[in-house]
C-alpha cells in the first residue's frame, strides 16, 4: 500500500520537521542563564535519539513491520505538538498581538533574573577574589618561613 507508506513518510517527516521549530521555541523562552547548556542537551537528545532509532528500528520492523515502525517514529511529533503547547508565547509574538501589559511583564522578570544573575556572579568572582589572596598570604607566609629555616609547623 503504497499510499500508506507515503502518509507514514510525510508524518515522520512533520516530526522531524518539527524538533527544529521546538528547538527554537524552547530556546526563546529560556532565561539567558541556562540557554546554553539547555540547547546542548536539547541537541545531544536529537543527535542520541538518531542513533537509538537506528539500533532499535530493526526490531520495530522484524515485530511490529513497517507501519509499526512509521508510526512509532511519528509518535514524537505529537509529543512535540503537545509541548509545543505548553511552552510560553514569546515577547516579539505578544508585542505584533498588542499584549503590552505581557509585555512588560516578561521583560521585568527577565530584567530582575538577570540582575539576580549579575549578583551571582560579582559575589562569586569576589569569594573566589579573597580566597585567592588568602592563598597568596598563606604562601607568602610558608614561604618567608623557609626562608627563616623552620616552617610553619615547626619542623626544622
């Protein structure tokens, strides 16, 4: 049935199709703080489910034949389609909608994440900072003492 084939090929090609779309929807809506490694793993998934589909196809077909196997490959599109759903709308779609109060909104809580991230980081880099110098007096410590010819623990 030649036309089967043909309507299984065109929804696993909609699947297919889809993964790029939802790549792009989920990395918009995701806080600039975990857009790379999200992206990373969202194609680590793409590029590690090709390969599971290879190596699992084969018992899909000999189990299930070839219309099994279509339509276990067209079964992430409707998943996708589903997420798709769930994911927020982005800030460019609401502003072309006239949605100024979502608007605001969403950049006010992505200028406060940011903000908090900003934070984050200055206190870290400032910690790392005095640990650095804490070492450096530490050494400089050690140091000045082998110089005296004794250590810091006595030993000499």
């Amino acid at each position: 049935e030649p036309m089967v084939l043909l309507l299984a090929r065109c929804l696993v090609g909609m699947g297919t199709g889809a993964l790029v779309s939802f790549a792009v929807l989920l990395v918009e809506s995701l806080p600039t703080a975990r857009r790379g490694r999200r992206v990373c793993f969202t194609s680590l998934a793409f590029a590690l489910s090709a390969v599971e589909t290879g190596l699992i196809s084969p018992s899909i077909v000999a189990s299930l034949g070839w219309r099994g196997a279509s339509l276990a490959a067209a079964v992430p599109a409707f998943v996708l389609a589903i997420a798709t759903g769930l994911l927020p709308e982005s800030i460019h779609w609401l502003a072309v909608r006239g949605e100024e109060d979502q608007v605001v909104d969403l950049v006010m809580a992505a200028t406060a994440e940011r903000e908090a991230f900003e934070r984050r980081v200055a206190w870290h880099h400032l910690e790392r900072t005095r640990s650095l110098r804490a070492d450096a007096a530490q050494a400089s410590v050690a140091h000045r003492a082998g110089e005296a010819g004794g250590t810091l623990t006595g030993e000499a």
